[in-house]
C-alpha cells in the first residue's frame, strides 16, 4: 500500500493514468555562441597584370553612346560609333578588360543614330504633310 503523504482530512490523490498534461517545457539547450571576430578581413589585393585594366577607349565609347541617347542626341552617337571599333581593336592588342563596354556603347550609338534618323524623316514628312494641307485650304 501507499504511504498517504497528505495532511490528515486530505483526500489521497489519483494514481497518475499517464494522460496528465504535460509539465512546464524545459528550454532545449542554447547553441553554443559563435567564435568571437577576428576583427576587419583585408581588402582583396588589386589586380595584376594587363587583364585588370579596363580600356578608356571602352568607356568613352559608352558613356558617348549614352549621351548620344539623352543628352547629346546625335554627336554622342556618332563618337560612340567611331570610338566602338578603335576600342575593340585596342583591346584585341593588349588583353585589357572592356570588350563589353565597348560593345554596348557602340550598340547605343548605332541605336541613337537610327532614332536620330528616324526623327529626321519624321519631322520632314511633319512638314511636307502640314504644307500640304495649308497650300488646299
């Protein structure tokens, strides 16, 4: 029999039917903390040799196709589109980076010379069209 550990006039509690609700959740133990930092990383070192220099004709060739789209319409194309392959040729000679540059903004000045022409043609024929319908009224 069991030992009735209550105070005398207390009922004796039931036998546990292992459905009781669980107790309070004990925490999972913590992660151990990360090593503290070994301070600043050094920077990585700059590149050698002739395969880290990006061409200045690559990049005046893209900020000119640039320009020839916003802010210098037409001139900017058109030394974007001289620059492109004096760029190229430059960097086929000495192994510099920029091919892409060079390319895209040659890319840009060929579009900004489309676009400029097109404009033309399109202001002319504004012309040609308004005359005409003035010289019949």
């Amino acid at each position: 029999m069991t030992e009735n550990t209550n105070e005398p006039g207390q009922p004796t509690p039931p036998p546990p039917s292992g459905f009781e609700a669980p107790g309070p959740a004990t925490p999972p133990p913590a992660a151990a903390p990360p090593p503290p930092a070994a301070g600043y990383a050094a920077p990585p070192p700059a590149p050698t040799g002739p395969g880290g220099v990006t061409n200045t004709m690559a990049i005046v060739t893209l900020i000119a196709g640039i320009a020839g789209l916003t802010f210098v319409p037409f001139i900017g194309s058109i030394v974007a589109v001289i620059t492109g392959p004096m760029a190229e040729r430059q960097i086929a000679q000495t192994g510099e980076d920029g091919a892409q540059l060079a390319k895209i903004g040659k890319i840009l000045g060929w579009v900004g010379l489309i676009l400029g022409a097109l404009a033309i043609v399109g202001v002319i024929l504004f012309w040609v069209v308004f005359a005409a319908s003035v010289a019949n009224a």
